[in-house]
C-alpha cells in the first residue's frame, strides 16, 4: 500500500523521533521506584526479558503495520484485513488508552516542570528534608499550581506537533535526545562519587526474587509495554512515517537499546544518591518528588544544580513521550479527515479538560487532596484509577489484540515483504520471529500476565 504522508527524512530521525516517544517518564520516574518496590536487580532482570522478547516484537509489529498501511490506528486494522473491517475497535482501544495516558502524563510533566522551576529559584533547596512530603502534596492539590505547570507542558508539546513530522517531531527530536543521554551521564557520574554510593550499585544489580511478586510482574510487563510506547497506537503512526528503504529490525533495535540503556542510567543516577543520603528506595512513586529533594539538599549548594538538571531532564524526556502520545491523536482525526493543526488543538483542548479532572483528583494517605478526590469509585480516586489502568492493564489488553492480528489475521506474505523492504533485505531470522515470538510467546506472555496481576492478592 501507498504510504502518501509526510515521514521522517532518515533512519536517525526515526531512531531519535521513537526513542523520543519510549524514553520519557517511564524511564525516569516510573521504572526506578518500580525497580525500589520489586527487588532491584530481580525486576531489572524480567524487564530486560519483556523489553528484548516482547516489547522489541510488538514494537516492530506496530512498525509494520503502520508503513504497510500508511495510516494512524483506527484504519490501519481494516485497510490491512478488508474482510473484517470490525478489527478498527483494535485501533479505536489504543485511542481511548492514548488518551487516558496522555492525561496522566500532563498532570506528571506538570509536577516536574513546577519542581523544575522551583530548583531554579532556590525554593526547593530552602525546605527542610522532612517537610518534602507536605510541599508536595500542597503543590500536587493546589487549585492552581499544578495546572498551571501542566498547561505550559502541553503549549510546548502542542508547537512541536503544529510544527510537523519532519520540521517539528524529527528536528525536535534530534536535538532533545543526545541532549538527554548528556543529562543522564552528568548525574550518573555524580552519584557515583558520593559516599555510599556502591550500596545504591550493589542494590540496582543484586537481585532479591522475595520481592517479585505476580502483582510486581504484571507492573513491569506495563512499564516495559509503557516504556517503548507499544499497545497504545502511537509506534503505528510513527511506523507510518517510516521511509521505505529503512531497515525496521535495526529501528526497532537501537530504540530498545537506547530505551533500556536510560532507564538502567536513570537507576545508576537514582539509587546511589538515594542511599547515600540514608534514604529509603521503595519510596513508591514519592521517590522522585520527596525523596530525591532530600538527597539534592544533602549535597550542599551544587544540589541547587543537580536538582535543575535532574528535573531538567525529567522534563525533556516527558516531553518527548508527549509529543509522540498528542500526535498520534491528531494523526487519528487527521486520517477521518479533519486538518491537522484543527485536530492538534482539539484534541489539546479535551486533554487539558481531562488532565485537569485528573490533577484534581489526587490524593496522599494521610492528607488532605485535590477539590476531586473526594470521588472514589471502587476505594480508588480517579488519578488511581487511571494510572493503574494506564499502567498495567490497558496497553498489555491493547498490545495482545495487536500481535494476535499480526500473527494470526494480517498475511504472512505483507509481513515477510514489509520486513524485507520487497525481498531487497535478508531476513534469515523471520521464521524465528513470526512462527516462534510473535504467534506464541508475546500472545502467551500477555495473556499469563493479565490473567495473573488479575487475579494476585
């Protein structure tokens, strides 16, 4: 099929756009505490398992079936298998999961630009180390704060869309991405020469299998699947702007590779620091925002520096995840038709309402939260709800459907001539691939996981 978009110039525009996308808050924030909470190196090891045997294989079957069908999610499914244009629902689940995404990660990138604001002006470094976890949550509910911040974050993610895939996505993304990795390596090399630095090492790469339950699997098959932006739509619209001549199983690499190298660097940053400062490293999702304050401070006046360039950093790497995560919304309605800058700021302007719902409906044990948190359906508040499900069930539901299609719908012959760019490449492995990871193990994984993060206590 004809692939009439504007795509991406070159194969290191499509690694640094992709890697863009999988490399954000899910590296940064999200991994290390899961890493804290599920035995260090125990997790560390199942994620390497899940990102190298399923998220890699899910990642180029997006890829694939975004180049061979030219369009965004929706008509993707039914433009690849004509008989059953019922499959679009696959798509249309990975847009609702977008969305709900994306309005979490607002509220988070809104957070991490406020705390980045406050480690510019000195504000952080001014609390003490046992008030962090009362400034953040007075910033994390106040009525106006985090909105605030969040509606910065999206203007910023909404101009480098409006900008295209080639002058906005591709250029922004090759400037941000080497910049990041510079970030990281700065204050990697930073906490590894604080005192106490190697019990953050020995606890990163040792690993405790107590701690590894079903309900922790299940969270770091999310966050791998999370991680690499798979099962949620957005790889099959960057798949879309692949160029012809680009070898995917390279692509596919070198974003796992650059995906997983972060989020190891994020937790060689992270977890020396934290126990050089005599903190705890299951600190849960708190680890970044109450924790890490704390270990900043300790360091005396260059924390100032490190905290900007830490929450610096967070910041990019949400913005990048978000650029990919609004894009494939407004390819979505691009495709029913609609102009792309119209659909950019539509879908900006529902995602704020719901972002802003969401903001509003957090809340600490033990304090007072949002003017929406009084709303629990089910013992959980609505930012609850939509992490759990963002973050565990959602693009694992949506990634089954997608390999399942692949394997078992989509012909054989279109994948074996989209993988070899139409017989020009030798693609010795495919039996491998298609017959053995993409029919068996990836559906089978999925499924397991699903079933048993279900039914764990």
């Amino acid at each position: 099929m004809a692939n009439n978009k504007t795509g991406f110039t070159s194969s290191f525009g499509v690694v640094m756009a992709a890697a863009g996308s999988a490399v954000g808050l899910g590296n940064i924030w999200r991994f290390p505490y899961i890493c804290g909470q599920y035995g260090g190196a125990a997790c560390l090891f199942v994620y390497l398992l899940f990102v190298f045997l399923i998220g890699m294989v899910l990642l180029m079957t997006e890829f694939v079936i975004g180049r061979r069908s030219g369009f965004a999610a929706e008509k993707a499914f039914p433009a690849l298998y004509p008989k059953r244009p019922s499959w679009k629902i696959v798509g249309l689940f990975g847009m609702f999961t977008c969305f709900l995404i994306l309005s979490i990660y607002l509220v988070i990138s809104g957070w991490t630009v406020g705390y980045f604001w406050d480690s510019v002006t000195g504000k952080l470094a001014s609390i003490e180390d046992g008030a962090f976890d009362e400034y953040f949550v007075q910033f994390s509910t106040s009525v106006w704060k985090p909105v605030v911040f969040l509606v910065i974050f999206l203007v910023l993610t909404l101009i480098v869309v409006l900008g295209g895939v080639q002058k906005g996505i591709e250029q922004v993304s090759k400037l941000l991405m080497p910049f990041l990795l510079v970030l990281v390596i700065v204050l990697c090399v930073r906490a590894l020469t604080l005192p106490g630095a190697s019990k953050g090492i020995e606890y990163l790469f040792n690993p405790d299998f107590s701690k590894l339950t079903w309900e922790g699997i299940l969270a770091i098959l999310g966050q791998a699947l999370f991680s690499l932006s798979v099962g949620m739509g957005a790889m099959i619209v960057y798949g879309s702007y692949i160029p012809r001549d680009n070898n995917i199983l390279k692509n596919a690499a070198w974003i796992t590779v650059c995906d997983v190298l972060i989020a190891v660097l994020a937790g060689v940053a992270i977890f020396p620091a934290v126990f050089a400062a005599g903190q705890s490293p299951a600190g849960g999702p708190s680890l970044v925002y109450e924790v890490l304050p704390i270990v900043f401070n300790s360091m005396g006046t260059i924390g100032i520096v490190f905290a900007a360039v830490f929450f610096l950093l967070l910041s990019l790497a949400a913005l990048t995840s978000a650029i990919s995560l609004l894009e494939t919304l407004t390819a979505w309605l691009h495709d029913r038709g609609m102009k792309r800058s119209v659909a950019a700021v539509l879908i900006s302007a529902i995602e704020l309402v719901l972002a802003v719902v969401v903001a509003y409906a957090y809340k600490r044990e033990g304090f007072d939260g949002g003017i929406l948190s009084g709303f629990t359906p089910g013992g959980r508040d609505l930012f609850d709800w939509v992490d759990k499900l963002t973050g565990s069930y959602l693009p694992p539901i949506g990634a089954l459907f997608t390999v399942i299609f692949f394997g078992w719908v989509m012909k054989k012959e279109d994948i074996y001539d989209e993988l070899s760019n139409h017989g020009v490449l030798k693609i010795s492995w495919f039996k491998v691939f298609y017959h053995f990871l993409v029919r068996f193990v990836a559906p089978v994984a999925l499924l397991i996981s699903l079933v048993a993060g279900i039914f764990a206590k």
